[in-house]
C-alpha cells in the first residue's frame, strides 16, 4: 500500500485527481482484494495522496486551479496553501 501511495503522490503532481483515481484504481483493485484490504481505508488514505499530490511542486495544479482570490493569482494562491 504505500509503494501504490507514493505513485499517486508522485503522479499528484502531474494529473489532476479524476485523471489519478481513473488510472489507478482499476489497476490496483484486484491486488487489494486479493490481499483483503479494507477498500473504505483505501480510498481515504489513496484520497489524501492525490491531494498531497497536487499541493506539492512542480506544477502545484491545486494553487493554480483554484486560487483564494478568484483571479488566477498565483502568489496569493501559494500563500494562501500554506497558511
């Protein structure tokens, strides 16, 4: 489980989280259930990667695809991320 949480982190900072769950998922259910792993607990912890993921550089998609102020300032919205 965490091998699959630092590839949708690392995969975080490049897609956004529809694009990331659509990818995974289907890839990594059958090894869950497999496995027998409490899939609600996947979802959340896989849920908390993928915003990780988009909060973290190079892209940060987060801060620059919904900005506190509204006008697609990007300072303000990376201020406003770590505050």
């Amino acid at each position: 489980m965490l091998a699959i949480f630092l590839v949708v982190l690392l995969l975080g900072t490049i897609l956004d989280s529809s694009s990331i769950m659509l990818i995974t998922i289907p890839l990594v259910l059958p090894a869950l259930i497999a496995f027998n792993t409490d899939l609600l607990w996947f979802g959340i912890v896989n849920l908390l990667a993928v915003e990780i993921g988009m909060l973290t550089p190079p892209f940060k998609i987060a801060d620059t695809m919904s900005p506190k102020d509204g006008q697609g300032n990007y300072a303000t919205a990376t201020k406003w991320s770590i505050e």
